[in-house]
C-alpha cells in the first residue's frame, strides 16, 4: 500500500504479469464467492485446534515434563531462585531495606551520589553531571519509589540479558548448525508480540517481579544474539587470520581478538537490550513487576495524560541514563597499574564507599531524610490535563468531522474489501509475489504461512489487522517521506528531527495512546492514529539514512553534468536511496505491528485484541497462536519486501553495499 | 640484491611440491580422484574453482621471495596456504623436512607461534590495544610474562623507529606508522619465517617508498627467510632476491629480477617486464668481459646494478673494474656495453 507514495520509476518486475495476475485474483475475489464459497470462508471443520494443542503442551511442561533427574516444573523453580536472589538484594538496597535487620534502603542522594561516582568513572564530570541529573529529574517528579522498584529489575535483567546474547551468539559463531538452528527462532521471537508469550511465563512463573524479569530476558536478549552473530561475521578477515597467525588458543581468540575487534557493533547490542528492557517495563508491570510501568499502565486506566507523560518521561530519562552509564563504562580500558597507594590507585570505588556509608549513616540517623522531601516535588499533570480537556472543548467538532469523514469514507469501505477477501485468493497472490521476487521458496514460505493463518481460523482477525497495519502504515510513509527528504538535504534540521524522534522511540509504547484515546476516544481510527505516531519513526530515519548514505561522488557527478538540485534529489538520491527506504517501509511495519497489539487496549478487534483476551483469561494457547499469527503476518512482509529490496539493490549494482541495521 | 654471486647456493627452507588450493564440493576428495594435476576442463567440468593451481615453489634460507600477481591470481591464497591459514586441498609443504599439511592443529599452533610472521595488507592491528600492547600480543599469546614482553615489544618499536609512540593507539597514528607496528608485531617473536601480504600497498607512493627502503634495512639486520606478496612489479623488482609470477593461480615463472628481465619465459611475463629499465636490474657479472690490459681505474662490486655504475663513468673512463666479495677483481666493463644497455631501454 505504501508503494503508492514513492513516486520514483519503480523497477519493473516483468509488469504485465503482475497486472494479469492480480486481474485473475480481482475476478476471482468477485467472481468467485458462489462457486466456492469455502475459498472465501474457510468451513469450520478445517480449523485445527492449535490453541487447544498449544494449551495442552504448556499444562503438560507445568505438571507431567521430566529430563530425567529433574522436572520442567522444578527448573522453572530453579531458574525463579536464581533469579529471586540477586533480585532480593538489589531491591533491598534501592527500595526496601532489610526491616528486621534494622537496615534502612540507600536513600535517594545516596543513589544518585553513587550513580554520579560511577558516572565520573565511566565519562569524567560531564556524565556524572548527566547521569545525576537523570535521576534528579524522577526524584523531582515524584516518581522515585518506582523507578527504583524498576531500576531493581533492569539491573538484574540487563546484565544477564547481555552476558546470554552474547554467549549464544558466540555459540553459533563457531557451531554452524546452531546458527542454522537459531536463525528461525530469532525470527520468531523478534516478530511475536509480547503479550502472547506472556501468559506461558505467567503460567510457568507465577505472577511476580520473577516473571517480569524472565518475560523482559525473553524479550530483549534476541537483538543481543544477532547483533553479537553480525559483530563476529564482520570482524575483517586479516584481524581474524592474525590471530590463528600468532598461534591463539581457542579462548585467546575468542576473548582476545574477536570481542575485543567486534567492540563497537557489541555495544550497540547492549543499547538495545538496555532500551529493550525499558521499552518491556510497562508490559511486565502487566505481570507483576510494578515499578513505573505501572504507573504507566495506572494513568492509562485512569487517563491521566500528564501523569502518564511524566511516568513515561521518567522512564526516558533512566534509559538515558542507564544507557551512556554503560557506553561509557565499555570504553574504558583497563589503565596499567600505576604507582601511588591504594587508596590513590581506587578513588572512584573509596568515593562510592564514602557515598554509600555516609547517606546510609544519615538514613539511619534521620529517617526523614530517606524519602525525596514532597514539598520540592513538582507535577506538570494538571497542566497536561488541562490542555487536553481544553483542545476538546474547543475542538470536539472539529475532530469528530475528521474522524467520521475518514472512517465513513475510506477506512471502512476498505475493510469491508479486505475481509471479503477469499484466503485462498491471498494465498496464491503472495505465494506469486513470492515466486516473482525471489523463487520457489519465498512463493511457499509467503503462501504456506498465508494458509496457516486461515487453519487457526482467526482469518478475519489477521485481516483487520492487515487493515490496520496497512493504513498506518501507509500514513507514517506520507508523513515521514516529506519530513525525511526535508531533513536529508538540511543539517540543522536533521539535528532537531533527530533528537525528537530519539525521544519517541524511547518513549514507551503506551504513552502514545492517551492523547489519541483523549481527543478521540476508542476505536479503529484512536488505535491507527497511536500506531502512525510510533512507526513514522523508522519511516523518517530510514529515509534520512539512504538519501545521506547515497555515494557523494555520484551526486558530484550529477552536479557536474548540470542536474538541479531537484534532478539531483530525484533522479540521483531518490533512486538509489531506494533499497534503504524499502527497509525503512519493513521496520515501520514491524513497529506498527508490534504497536497494533498494545493498542488492543483501546478496543480494536483484531489479533492484538484476541492476544489481550487470552491474557486476560490466562489461556497459555489461544494467546500463543493470535502471536504467532502476528509473527506470521511480519515474517511475509519482511520477507517480501527484503526480497524487493535485495532485486533492486542488485540491478542498481549496490550488492553487499547496504545491509538493514538491526532496528 | 643481495645476491651472493659466486657462493654456493643457499639450503631451502621453505618448499612446495604441487600445492592446489581448490573451492567447491569437497575438493579434497576430489583432487585424490582426479590424479596430481587435473586439467582445466576437468575442473570446470566439476564445477571447482581453483585458487592455486599446481604450485611448485623453494625459498632458500635469507633470501627475500617475492610472489608477484595481479588481483585474483591467488597469490594471497598462496601465501595462506603456506601458513595453513588456508588449508590447501592438495600437495606437500615442507619446513625444515617435515610436512605441514600432516601436522596436527596443535603442531601447526607451536610452529606460527615461533617460527611464523606475518604483516597484513591493511595492517591488522587490534584497534583496543596500544601499540606496545599490540605488538607484546604475539608474546602475550604464548604466555610470556609482561616484563619480559613489555621489553622485547620495545626493543622492536625501537627497532622500527617508533619510540616514543609505544601508549598511542593505532587509530591515532598514520598509515604508514600503523604498518610499523604491524612490522614491530610480525618480529616480536623472533621467527625465522616472514611473511609480508602487500605490506605496503594500502600506503601512499612516497610512505611505500620510505617503507621500503627501511623493510630491506631491517632484513640486512635480521636475515630473515622472506615471503614478501604484491602486486608491482616495480617493487618486485626493487625488493626481490628471487620473484615468482603467477597468474590464474599458477607460477609463470620463477628466477631473480636480472633473469625474468632479461628472458621473460611467457608473453604475459614480456607484458610486465617491458617497461622495466634494464639498467636499474642487470647487474655488472652479466655485462663484464675477462680483464685485460691495465688494471681499470675504478672498481664496483659485480652485484652493483648498471645504473649504479653509471656514474663512474662519467669522469671519462671507458672501462671499470668489477670486483668479487672478497674484492678480486674477475673481469671489467666496457663504457660502450653500458650505453647500449642503458639507450636499449
């Protein structure tokens, strides 16, 4: 759909059969429904009772599972004592304390003094300045108890999530068939909403910061595994070949030169499980995390913008915080001994000893000061509140025109196209976009998961999600095209654009929702407007990307034979900037897709719905397949256009060139 | 250049006998079925493509081997296979009498950890090292203990002419200093094998030059037993005690700069060695005639190219002297052999 907004001569892929093909499908789609009637809705016996299957097994894995020596059951017990511990601990030093010991929690300038010292670790004073002020800023707005409830969890999360990606991506660095293995997987869990593994977790797990923490690990530690498999494959040959030259052993290799050389794309790994376990804070408070994802969640409930918004702000400001603290921290090389006394040699570690007995001395001694003191406590929610009620006022008629006229006029009509669709027709026409694009194997990967979605018999949820995903979609292309060809050829604009859709993305997800929700209440029309603001993110980026990325030797030759600058950006950039605007097209798809299931909360009723139910109603299975489904739907768009994206790179002579970035 | 005309030739150290390097399905496999030497047709024919093709090859103790080639000849595929960093599909290299290719993995570890040296084209240097660290690396590996080296890595930046920069980080250096380091690394452990792959390309005309000059230093100091890959023929030419040429991953031919100038055995190798000026590779044993008459005026040693002898001549003297090593004179050279030789191009 969103193929419509680029105006550029799109290469031609043999037209005339696309055109018959998607004639016999119209007449088809038109023709058809008397003749076979079960091409178009699937007859109920067909339906395979995945959920149900599903369910089962998870039932089965909680009572009946056994390895032998040990019971599924037990490991999990396991897994949550492991994890429960260190838990236990940093929780007790950020928030609770130990009562019967007497022990009273770090207070809050004894937090931050510590994370100031460890800021002037990692970065000298100007981190330390903005790492403190970070957490000054959650303090201020009152936010402090939950965050540190959260920090507690992303403390133990993030380092076991960077520690397991990286190991297993070490593992199929050297074992093949553990690449082969993992590849698919990695695929899945990237593209399966989140809640629909909740449930399992909350099965296996029980309900708790436990869960919270294994559902963030299985969240975030994906990205971490691809990304250290990239870094590793990337590390140039000659690095590689010095090594073996020099005689490494086997973990001299490995610990020596290759995550040593692979450093710098291994940290943007980190980032992201960093960002990723914030970005899953909210939706673990779901299961029991609390911290500020419940307020989050709380002022969503409530539609309290501005306490979302400061929530939600606060949960910016501890990933900005967390996420410089470990840039930093990875660029630090181990300094050489130097002469001096300890004391001298270990400043950094006799400051953060002073900070924490001296603000736990005082804690002791004036249990008042424990908490951030109410009075310097600052709260913008009213002011949020009230612009809200006060655009509605002023506006209502206004905004309910556009909605209406919108939805009347063009979304409905075409959801009613959508669903009328036969499965069987859309089986064949993405099976021949396959076969067209690539060959045998994507025309059955797009076709054989196409039916699949048909069998669950949740065929006309995957449509209204189709539906959704596509308007949204197609939106954030229009807004974020212009926007990113603006902000390509202007520096001080890309600086600005930057910076804010930086902020969005680590925004959390549900933020977006409330001023859609308050403007226009539920609906399919509030869950797309939230949906386009969350994925014109990568439409933008993407698009800045390929048209700075372009050869500046070509634009100078362009130049040179005369072009004006709108030859220039048209002919030159546009086109050749093309395959990375395609992949900017699949990663706003992605995210719409992975926004769609969020916004399941404001009432739409398509796969995102039917995940939320089966979240409500604990139902491990119907949960599981309404995911995957979701999953499925990514994978055949991804696939699609990757392979798009890959033909046209190849005829523009870019192979290898551009590669997508794990976004 | 440093021929040792008149010396009884030199051991071999380093030789392979009918070494291939083949890509496809199991090409070893394959190279045993198909006899020693399968043809181009049949390799076509078996869809392999082939790197290396057949390569017969010694290099004698201290002297500096050049592999010359264009892009895609396979001479860096050679070069690997000489270490085992490429495994070859087929053939024998043998060091000090014993073949690589039937050493275990923990074997060939021993022999590059000691014997082995290598410096990269585009340097290699680990970027979250300094340059001491960089080049004690070799050490470190081995389990050396860090005073000792700390000092070994400094004696080589000394030797290398990098003092001074032993805390900087190679990001932080030029090109040219970063492959010093890279050459302070190679010789850190002493090897008796060095392998150089187009050590000097990735660097500009005047730096490559300057490099060079310094590269046949060292080697004057350290007598190392020299594998040195490019892709100029000039710097072949300037560098090499003996070049092999190769192309589509066979040896064209094999002799001193002198020889493969002088009798090009192929029209491919003719293409190379046309622009070459003869005066700047003959050397004076090749143009001298027996002495006669009074005994000449001037004397050069017999492995001083012509145009180094050029100059003498220029006072006016119409023949010079040509001396041995130990300084006997053994024959003389005419003014006329070397305008001939310098105006024949």
């Amino acid at each position: 759909m969103a193929e419509a907004a680029l105006p550029a001569r799109l290469p031609r892929l043999g037209a005339a059969t696309w055109i018959v093909a998607l004639a016999v499908f119209l007449a088809f789609a038109v023709l058809g429904a008397a003749a076979f009637p079960w091409a178009f809705e699937m007859p109920r016996a067909w339906h395979v009772p995945f959920a149900a299957w599903f369910g089962g097994f998870v039932k089965w894995l909680l009572n009946d599972a056994s390895f032998g020596l040990f019971t599924f059951a037990g490991l999990t017990r396991f897994i949550a004592a492991a994890l429960e511990l260190p838990y236990r601990i940093v929780l007790g030093i950020l928030s609770t304390g130990w009562p019967a010991a007497g022990l009273p929690p770090l207070p809050w300038f004894g937090v931050i003094g510590l994370a100031g010292v460890l800021g002037h670790r990692a970065g000298g004073w100007p981190l330390a300045a903005l790492v403190a002020a970070c957490l000054g800023f959650i303090a201020l707005f009152g936010f402090w108890d939950s965050a540190m409830l959260t920090l507690a969890s992303i403390v133990i999360a993030v380092p076991i999530g960077i520690a397991g990606g990286l190991a297993l991506g070490l593992l199929a660095h050297r074992v093949p068939w553990f690449a082969r293995a993992i590849a698919p997987v990695l695929d899945l869990m990237q593209t399966i909403p989140v809640f629909a593994y909740l449930v399992p977790i909350l099965i296996l797990f029980g309900f708790g910061p436990v869960a919270a923490i294994v559902a963030t690990l299985t969240y975030a530690m994906p990205p971490m595994v691809r990304v250290t498999m990239l870094a590793l494959a990337r590390v140039p040959a000659e690095i590689v070949d010095l090594g073996r030259m020099v005689g490494c052993s086997r973990r001299q290799m490995t610990w020596r030169v290759m995550v040593p050389a692979a450093r710098d794309a291994l940290m943007v790994g980190a980032n992201q499980v960093i960002m990723l376990s914030l970005n899953m804070v909210i939706i673990a408070s779901m299961i029991g995390a609390g911290g500020l994802g419940f307020d989050v969640l709380s002022a969503l409930r409530r539609l309290d913008f501005g306490a979302g918004l400061e929530a939600g702000f606060s949960i910016v400001a501890l990933a900005i915080a967390l996420d410089r603290l470990g840039q930093g921290l990875a660029r630090l090389r181990s300094a050489p001994p130097t002469g001096g006394s300890w004391a001298a040699r270990h400043p950094h570690l006799l400051a953060g000893l002073a900070v924490v007995l001296l603000s736990g001395a005082a804690a002791l001694a004036w249990p008042g000061a424990r908490a951030f003191p109410e009075a310097w406590q600052l709260s913008t929610g009213d002011f949020w509140s009230r612009v809200m009620r006060e655009i509605n006022v002023t506006y209502f008629d206004t905004l309910e025109a556009i909605k209406t006229t919108l939805l009347v006029n063009v979304m409905i009509p075409v959801k009613r196209f959508l669903l009328g669709l036969p499965w069987l027709g859309v089986a064949a026409l993405l099976a021949f976009a396959g076969w067209r694009l690539r060959g045998a194997g994507l025309a059955a990967l797009a076709g054989g998961l196409t039916v699949l979605i048909a069998l669950t018999g949740l065929w006309e949820q995957a449509m209204t999600t189709v539906y959704l995903c596509g308007f949204a979609v197609a939106f954030a292309m229009l807004i974020g095209l212009p926007i990113g060809i603006l902000a390509a050829e202007r520096d001080w604009l890309w600086s600005g654009v930057r910076a804010v859709i930086d902020t969005l993305q680590t925004l959390p997800s549900f933020v977006y929702l409330m001023p859609a929700v308050m403007l226009f209440r539920v609906g399919d029309f509030t869950a797309m407007l939230a949906v386009i603001a969350f994925a014109v993110v990568p439409a933008i980026r993407y698009t800045v990307l390929g048209l700075r990325g372009v050869d500046p030797r070509i634009v100078e030759a362009g130049r040179a034979m005369g072009c004006t600058r709108r030859q220039i950006l048209w002919r030159i950039r546009f086109r050749l900037a093309m395959p990375e605007i395609m992949l900017g097209l699949n990663q706003t798809i992605m995210f719409a897709l992975s926004m769609l299931v969020i916004t399941a909360l404001v009432g739409t009723r398509d796969l995102g719905q039917e995940v939320y139910i089966a979240l409500t109603k604990a139902d491990a299975g119907r949960g599981l397949v309404a995911g995957l489904n979701v999953a499925f739907i990514a994978i055949i768009a991804d696939r699609l256009i990757q392979a798009g994206a890959a033909r046209m790179r190849a005829r523009l002579g870019l192979e290898g060139a551009a590669s997508g970035p794990a976004a | 250049m440093q021929v040792k005309t008149g010396h009884p030739r030199p051991t071999a150290r380093l030789v392979c006998r009918n070494v291939w390097k083949l890509f496809g399905n199991r090409p070893k496999a394959w190279l045993e079925r198909h006899g020693p030497s399968p043809s181009a047709e049949a390799l076509a024919a078996a869809g392999m493509v082939a790197a290396v093709r057949g390569v017969d090859l010694e290099v004698r103790e201290g002297e500096i081997f050049v592999i010359m080639g264009l892009s895609g000849s396979g001479k860096s595929t050679l070069v690997r296979c000489l270490s085992r960093l490429v495994e070859p599909s087929g053939g024998e290299i043998l060091y000090e009498g014993r073949d690589l290719l039937s050493m275990s993995e923990a074997e060939i570890m021993q022999i590059r950890r000691h014997k082995m040296g290598m410096v990269f084209q585009h340097f290699a240097l680990l970027p979250h090292m300094s340059v001491l660290e960089n080049v004690a690396f070799p050490l470190e590996v081995q389990g050396v203990a860090r005073g000792e080296r700390d000092e070994r890595a400094r004696r080589m930046i000394a030797l290398v002419g990098l003092e001074g920069r032993e805390a900087a980080f190679p990001r932080e250096l030029s090109g040219g200093q970063q492959q010093r380091v890279g050459i302070a690394r190679s010789l850190a452990a002493d090897p008796e094998l060095w392998f150089l792959d187009e050590p000097f390309s990735a660097l500009d005309p005047l730096i490559r030059r300057e490099m060079q000059v310094e590269f046949l230093r060292l080697q004057r100091m350290l007598h190392k037993t020299i594998v040195f890959i490019t892709h100029d023929f000039d710097e072949a030419i300037r560098l090499a005690d003996r070049i092999a040429i190769m192309k589509d991953g066979m040896i064209e031919q094999i002799g001193t700069p002198e020889e493969i100038v002088l009798s090009p055995a192929t029209p491919y190798v003719t293409e190379f060695t046309g622009a070459v000026p003869r005066a700047k590779v003959v050397r004076l044993a090749t143009v001298m005639v027996p002495a006669e008459g009074p005994a000449p005026a001037r004397h050069l040693p017999a492995d001083a190219t012509v145009a180094e002898a050029a100059p003498a001549f220029r006072a006016g003297a119409d023949r010079i002297g040509v001396t041995d090593a130990e300084g006997r004179l053994v024959g003389q050279v005419h003014r006329d052999a070397v305008v001939d030789l310098m105006l024949g191009g």
